[in-house]
C-alpha cells in the first residue's frame, strides 16, 4: 500500500482543484465562447447594461480592438469609455424614429469600437455597453469583432449553429407586471 492511496486529498489541494474548475467555467462561458456578456436575459423595451467580456487574445497574440454591432432593435447603446482606449462610435439612421427621453431619436449607434489599448493573453477584461432593448420579445444576436496585434476573431456565427465563433445571444423576455429596469 502506498501511503497516498489511502488517504484523502489534503483540504488545500480540493480548494485548488474546484477554483481550477471555477476559472475554467468562467473562461469557457456558454458553448466555449471566448468572448461572452455578463447577462443572459433581458426585459423588452428596457435598459440593460451589457458588459462584453474578451477571454483571450488571438492565438496568444494581445487584443487591441473590440467593436461591438449593434443589432437591430436597439435603439440606444451607449458605450462606456474605457481609460487607455480609443472609443470611436458609428451611426446609422433608424427604420423609424423612438422618443427617448422625451425626444425623437432617428439615429443610432452601430458599431461601437475600443481601440489602441492592449490588452494582453494572459489576462480578460470587459466592455461596457447600455442598451434599449427591443420591444419584442426573442433572441437578440450581438456580433463581436476581436482585433490583435497578430490576427483577428470575427464572433459572427449563429448561435444556434453551435460553431467554434458564435454571435453572443441575449434572450429578450415580456415585461412582467412588476418590469425590472428603466422604462423609456
């Protein structure tokens, strides 16, 4: 008998083996994405805030772009800037026009770029955007396009199609009687 085989794991060594496990799932997301959002879910016609989370760079080579497109339905996102990085947002005009905040709105963001930053293999961080939801109900698919200094990872796939670079999706659900968020 060797005197290892018999006695359980040291309490040290169980604690490394489930954060491993935590880190793991964290960095894996759904269907082993490597870019993912903080949220899953979010109430029609509502604001979200929606954090786009970048896992790993190109093949070991540091990100140095993230835009994130807009899909259609939203109809404000809001960028938060980020401290070392470029912000650079697109417009384009609305099918029809929303009243936010009081005021009739005809354009809106469409692609929201973060550049000249670096941000290194080793390590993950997140873009911040806030979102008007879509009034209607359903899956809202969000491309993501990754830039590094060698490559790039094109997050544009369907979901649905379970491939190696899929569209983050965010469930759009009704409104409940008691809502949740910001209504505009």
């Amino acid at each position: 008998m060797t005197p290892s085989s018999s006695r359980p794991a040291p309490r040290a060594s169980r604690q490394g083996v489930r954060a491993l496990a935590l880190v793991a799932a964290l960095v894996a997301g759904p269907a082993a994405a490597h870019v993912g959002t903080d949220v899953d879910t979010a109430v029609a016609g509502r604001w979200q805030s929606v954090g786009f989370r970048i896992g790993h760079g190109c093949d070991g080579s540091p990100t140095t772009s993230v835009t994130v497109f807009v899909p259609r339905g939203v109809a404000v996102a809001k960028p938060r800037p980020k401290p070392g990085w470029t912000l650079e947002v697109r417009r384009a005009p609305l099918p029809s026009p929303v009243r936010v905040h009081g005021r009739e709105v005809a354009e809106a963001a469409s692609e929201l770029t973060w550049s000249g930053g670096r941000l290194d293999d080793a390590h993950f961080d997140e873009f911040a955007v806030l979102m008007l939801m879509p009034s209607t109900p359903g899956p809202l698919d969000v491309r993501v396009l990754q830039r590094c200094e060698r490559g790039e990872h094109d997050w544009a796939e369907p979901a649905e199609a379970k491939g190696r670079s899929p569209t983050l999706r965010i469930t759009i659900v009704p409104a409940g009687p008691q809502g949740g968020g910001h209504r505009h």
